[in-house]
C-alpha cells in the first residue's frame, strides 16, 4: 500500500443531497474516515460490485469512525439517471448511506467532484483519511480484502490520533 | 418436477420491441424452447441474480432450440422505467437476447403480459415447450441447477419429437 | 448437447462400499439415472467444486429417479487416502451419498472403474441414463446451469418411459 | 474493532515445519505481522473458506510486513491426518507459505500451540503484530473485508513505528 503524497481532498460540489436529513461536508467529516463511492446508476460494474461493498462497508464499519457516502456522478446518459430514478434506486437497493447528486456544470458532462477528484469513470472509490486527506483512490473493482486492508489502515491511524 | 397440466402460453402483449430487428411471437418461435424472463430495470433481485442468469443461458443454450426473451413488465415507478432509459440498461448490461416491452393498458398498474400469465413479480422466468406450453414459471431466484434441468428437460422433449 | 453413440456403462469394480447399507450395482440401479462422481479426497477440484456440485445433485434430484454415486478414484498417493481417511472424510464432508471405493488391481497405479470409464483425472462426472448408458463424461469443472441441464435432459426421457 | 489487552504471543510448539526451508519462530518474527492460520486438512470449513483466505491474504500481503503460517493444529483423527498426507495436501493445494505442525504431546487430544492460544477448533486464525502480541483472533469463517480491515490495521501500526 503506497498512501505517498497524500492531499487534502476536494470538497464535494453537490446538487443536491438524498437519503439523508442533513447535508454533508468534509469539513464537517473532519475526525471520521470517509468512503465515497462514485456510481451510476445504469453502470453494471456498480450495481453488481461497487454498491454491495458499500453497502458491506457501511454495514461493517459504519458509524462514529467511518462515514460512507454515494456520489451519483452521472457522466453519460444524463436524460435518463435522473434525481426522479435515481431516488427509486436508492429505494430498491436499500441503500443504507447519503447519496450526493453530483454537481453538473453548464457545457460540461462531466460533473464537478468527478472532475476535481479526476476519477477515470464509476465506480470509483475514494478514501479519505480523519484529517480529510485522500489517502486511496481506486476506479473499476477491488477484492473485499484490499479494500478491507486500506480501510484498517485508516481506522488504525484515527485510533492512534486519538490515544496521542 | 411436476409439469402438469401445461397450458398453452399466452401471446406476448408488447408495446414495443427492442435489441431486436425483427418482432417475435409465439407462433412464430413454435419449435424452439422459448424463456421469458420478466425484469425490470431497477429490480435489484433482477440485475444481481435473474439477468446474469438470462444472460448465461443464452450464451450456452440459445440459438436453433432454444430463444431467450426478456420481458420489461414494469409495475411501479413507470415514470422512471421508461424506454429510453431501457434502451441504456440493455446496452450498458450488454443483454444479447431480444426484450419486449410489456403493454401497459389504460387505468392498470399492471402491463398486460405479466397479467395474462399471472406472475408475482419480477424476476420471474417462464419457460415455453417447442409445443407453446407454459410448463414452468417461477418468481424469485432459482439456482442455476434447478433452472438448467427446467431447461434441459425441454430440450429432450424437444429433441425427441424430431427424432419421431 | 452432443449425446451420440451412447454405450453400455461399464459396471463398477469395486473393493469396498461407504456411506450405504447395501452394494449397489447398475444392474440394480436400471430404470434410475446415476450421476457417478469420481473424486480423489485430497484433490483440491474435487473439495471446492465437484463434492459441493454433487451433494447439491442429490439434494436437489436424488430419489426414485436419480441416484448419486460417489467414486473414490485414487491414482496417486496411494498411502495417504486410504479407506480409513475417506471414512473421516464422508463424515467431515457430511457426503448425503454412497461411496464407493474403485478397486485397484496389482501392478497398476489407476483402479479399474477409473480405467473403465476411461477418466481422465479427478474430478469426473459421468451421467448414465435409466437404460444403463453412458450419457455424458466431464473431467474437470462444469456450471451447474450446464450440469443441471444434462440431468434434466435425462431426467425427461425417463419421465417420457414411463408415460409410454 | 476492540484490541484491549494484547498478550505477548506464545511461542510455536511444532513437531516439524513444510514447505520451508528454515524453521519459524516468532521471536525471529518480530517487526513483521503474522497472520497464523490453523487448520485441519480434512476440516470442510478450511478447505473452502479458511485456506483460500489464508492463500490469498499471503499473495497479496505476503512479504517484508507480513508471513502467514499454517498451523497445522490435529485435534482428532490423528490416524489418518498425518505429515505424509499433510505433505501431500500442501502440494496438491499449492500452500503458498510454511505449514507448522503442531506438537502433540502424550496423554492429549489437543495439540501444544492450540492449547496455548486457547483456540476452539479449526479453522481459526490468530493476527500477532509487530510487536509480536496477539491483537485478533477468530474461530471459524470471516468475511474478507473484516479479516482485511484486521490486517490493514496491523500493517498501519507497523509503518507508523518505522517513522517514528
């Protein structure tokens, strides 16, 4: 696990906020290691993988420590992944976790967290450290171990913060 | 497995067709094994377990004895299931089988199809006899065992009405 | 599916029977289909898939109709699965079916039913049908849609004997 | 994730090391996490679950940070589960790391390094830190993303004490 040069992640450029009472912001998350997992809706490698390790994460280390978010990053087929279906997905699939619209800007189809954390397409997943840093960042699939072993080494270092 | 009592399937009822060049009926498919496989889109129970399945089949089964058929039989949320955010489903999942579009009559929640052949839900698969049978519907998942010997026993009949 | 030329199966050559109160005979087992497993206990093919494949067999089909048999086919190492660790084994492994132990003649690394049968290595699965035929012969892994559909296939024209 | 109290970890009793060259010990661990994995080589639960995580948790971590070991730790059935078949059972399961059999002493059932770290049965598997103290232990099947989250925790610790 290489967690060089890690940098102070991007704050979320959101539309608008579902499944959820409040919105959410990483500074806000300051003090929680964060999961953000980027998906579409229609994306099959999502639906299939990204979103039941999710929703596994959110189940297994969801709470005080460890915070998942969704990111609906639609950057194609914008005519049909709308707020309307998607709040339909997010009925259907149960998810358990804040869903963030991610924010499109005029003349562009790729929306703005997408492009500010320069995911490559969904589902993208993103670690924040408890000091808001991205500490891994990974597009397409990953096996519940590495994924598990990455998470692990975050909580560890929130651990240590807190005993220092 | 008990096959009694086989009924004569009802005629799709299809308001469009698509991933297809040509409309195809039951009359027509007389002769081939037909399965009709009922999803709908946002259908969690659909994507992770009933199209994979579809799919499968058709890659090993599908051709000269044996036609797959997917039915969209959307019964909520028809404002976001519509056919142009079908039409993406179907490309994205890379479905090779033709998908009908089950026909929504007026003042019915309920398209026409499912209602004709009184499924539960979605997913559900129905399998066809080379005589136009229905002679097994199920709704739910199925293990690929139980549906592959539904499929295989078609087949034989199949086989042995041409060797007669 | 290919099921050209069928041939009598040969009848087992056996040292000694496992798991049942009685020897069984394919003379005796006329009129059932018989899923013949070939196993090695110490292969790893045979623990992670045939074994789970062949339990789910008998679980799903076993009965008046169909008969699972396991078959210790041992053609290596030859000192360490002997007929003291298979016993352990059908026990650990909770096997729901006969087993029996392919004799294993002087001079000669490769029992006689594995030679019968012309195996090619662990696992096997033969599939003979209610006349005593050799139907189908896989060495190595196969889907349970697949296995599933040569058992239905099977399954069919015994049904379709019967009717007659 | 609670790892109140670490306890220094007992030393291995082993009546003889496979698949390795040199003999492990734990002092000469030190400055690594170990991953000790417990096993029975006719235990159902290990063969599916239990040795294809150790497998793939020493191919991807397995290294300078991290050394999984196998324990081969006899409890019953020591008739048949002997060092012939071990060696076999390493060798056809592609055992990727060193197995350590577990000494047997007179008069008892239960081998030495079982009884030592107290575990229930097999598979069971122990995660010593760098520190060479026991921080998880666990009888029976556990996800990969849990097992995972255990192991990033060590590895976070290990890397954190190098900067220090």
């Amino acid at each position: 696990m290489n967690y060089s040069t890690p940098s102070t992640a991007p704050e979320f450029s959101v539309s608008s906020w579902l499944n959820t009472n409040e919105d959410l912001t990483l500074v806000n998350l300051r003090g929680k290691v964060v999961v953000l997992h980027a998906f579409q809706m229609l994306c099959p490698g999502c639906t299939l993988h990204g979103i039941p390790q999710a929703k596994e994460i959110s189940r297994v280390f969801g709470g005080n420590n460890l915070q998942v978010i969704g990111l609906h990053s639609v950057f194609e087929h914008h005519e049909v992944m709308t707020n309307k279906a998607l709040k339909v997905f997010i009925d259907e699939y149960r998810l358990p976790f804040p869903v963030a619209v991610d924010n499109l800007h005029q003349g562009s189809k790729i929306p703005e967290t997408m492009e500010a954390y320069e995911m490559q397409g969904t589902p993208s997943t993103v670690l924040i450290d408890h000091l808001g840093r991205v500490r891994f960042h990974h597009f397409g699939q990953i096996s519940d171990l590495q994924m598990g072993a990455h998470i692990g080494n975050l909580l560890a270092e929130l651990t240590a913060s807190r005993s220092n």
